[in-house]
C-alpha cells in the first residue's frame, strides 16, 4: 500500500515537473555553444525561470519519494513501475489540457500498463 | 525537431549521456539506498534520520552526481529538441535500469518480470514514435493556403 502510493508520488510530481522545466528551457532557446562558460550561462538563466523553481520543486518531491521507494524495493522494480508517468502524461494531455492523442500513443500507453501489471505481479 | 548532421551528430551524444548517466544514477541510488533502509515511522525526526542517513552514502551520492549529469543533458538537449522527441531514448533506460539490477546488485528477476519490463519499454518507444504535436495548428493552416493559391 505505502509502496503504491510512493509510486503514484513519483509519478504525479515527476511528470508535473518536467513539464515545468521543460518550459522553462523552451524559452531559453537552442544551445549553440558547449563551452563551459556558456553551459554555466544557460544553467544561470534557467535558474532565473519561475517555471524553472516550480518545476525543480516537483522533481524533488519525486527525488524524495523516489529515495523512499527505493529503500524498500528493487531498482528492477521501481525504476521500470514509474514508467506510469506516460500514461500520466497521455491522460493529463487528454482530460485536462484537452489535446488529441493518436492511436499510435493510446497503443504505447495500454503496453506500458500491461507492462507495470506484470513487473508488479513478477 | 533535430536536422542536419552537426544537430543529430549533438543530439545523439546527449541522448546517451542522458541514458548512460541516467541509468548508472538509479543504479547507484538503489545500491545505496538498499542499505540505508527505509524510514522507522512517518514522524519528521525519523524522516530527518532516513534523509540524514541517504546524505552520508556514497554510493546515494555518486548516483545523485550521475543524476545530475543526466538532469543537465536533458536540460541541454530540450533547449532544441522537443520533449517527445527525446522519449525513445528514455524507454531505453527502463530496459538499461533492471539489465544493471540484476548484473550489478544482483536483484531476482523473474521471467514474468522481464516480459513486464520489454512490454514497458516497447510501450514508452511507441509513444515516442507517434508525432510529438498531436493539434494540427500548422498542417491545415498550409493545405488551405495552398488550396487557395490553385483556386
């Protein structure tokens, strides 16, 4: 039960923060230049992103959670069961941001709930 | 969406850093993590202790390192390429996770399991593969314009 419900944690937070972070570096534009320097500027001006803040703050929810699941499971369990953030992701798109989802990722989806059953019941 | 050879040539190498850090840093953190045990109770002084524990593990803190790293070529490669784009290489690192799992820490998979673990990454490839923008904004706007022109 406490397992399930650190991996529905992982999940959530996980999925809602990499959207947000995925924004904010969505606004900071390409990367052209790989020097050290440069890095450090992109990771400077990601760090002045809102998006960037609230986004980092999900990621260590699921961090901390993900501490927690793993403190009492397999990594051969945890890490493959917190592939759920996809179906996460398809219904949220669906149901809340009211996107279209082809068949082709409903079909990715069903496969990657097929698959957590059976690591579950493994 | 990566073109050209000098972006596919770039986009490559930060996927398998992304997949290579990535999985080695789960791989760690569960190795850690194993000895450090779960937390006593859900009072805040014994998930002090639990998070106090993680902190002085190495091999917590090795994998976090190699988070960090992973964390930082995702960053780098979503600046450029969309985040759908980068999944595939992500539903490699579910099959990478539970492969060093067992070679490395030793964990039982069960055949039932392994079955599991391929249905989820063929699933997260698939999902990857479909087109990452799913609302036709641009492709309509274009066919009625050209309709437009032929008339």
């Amino acid at each position: 039960m406490q397992i399930a419900f650190f991996v529905l944690l992982v999940v959530l937070a996980g999925t809602t923060g990499e959207m947000l972070v995925s924004r904010a570096m969505k606004q900071i534009g390409e990367v052209t230049s790989f020097r050290p320097a440069a890095i450090a500027r992109v990771v400077l001006r990601a760090l002045g992103s809102p998006w960037m803040w609230s986004g980092l703050a999900m990621m260590a929810l699921a961090f901390f959670s993900l501490l927690v699941l793993l403190s009492r499971a397999n990594v051969s369990f945890v890490v493959p069961v917190t592939a759920l953030s996809y179906v996460m992701a398809a219904l949220g798109g669906r149901f809340f941001l009211r996107e279209q989802v082809s068949t082709g990722r409903w079909m990715g989806v069903c496969l990657v709930c097929l698959g957590v059953v059976l690591v579950w019941a493994g | 969406m990566p073109s050209g050879p000098n972006l596919r040539g770039k986009t490559a190498v930060l996927l398998f850093l992304m997949v290579f850090f990535g999985a080695a840093g789960d791989t760690l953190l569960g190795k850690g993590m194993r000895v450090v045990g779960p937390p006593g109770a859900w009072n805040p002084a014994e998930v002090a202790s639990f998070l106090g524990r993680a902190v002085v593990s190495a091999a917590v803190w090795t994998g976090f390192a190699s988070l960090l790293l992973f964390f930082l070529s995702y960053m780098l490669v979503l600046t450029w390429a969309d985040f759908s784009y980068v999944l595939p290489a992500s539903a490699a690192s579910y099959a990478v996770v539970p492969l060093l799992g067992h070679f490395f820490l030793g964990e039982g998979v069960s055949p039932l399991r392994w079955c599991g673990v391929a249905l989820i990454a063929l699933g997260v490839g698939l999902v990857g593969q479909t087109p990452p923008s799913t609302s036709p904004v641009a492709a309509p706007a274009a066919a009625t314009a050209e309709t437009a022109q032929g008339d």
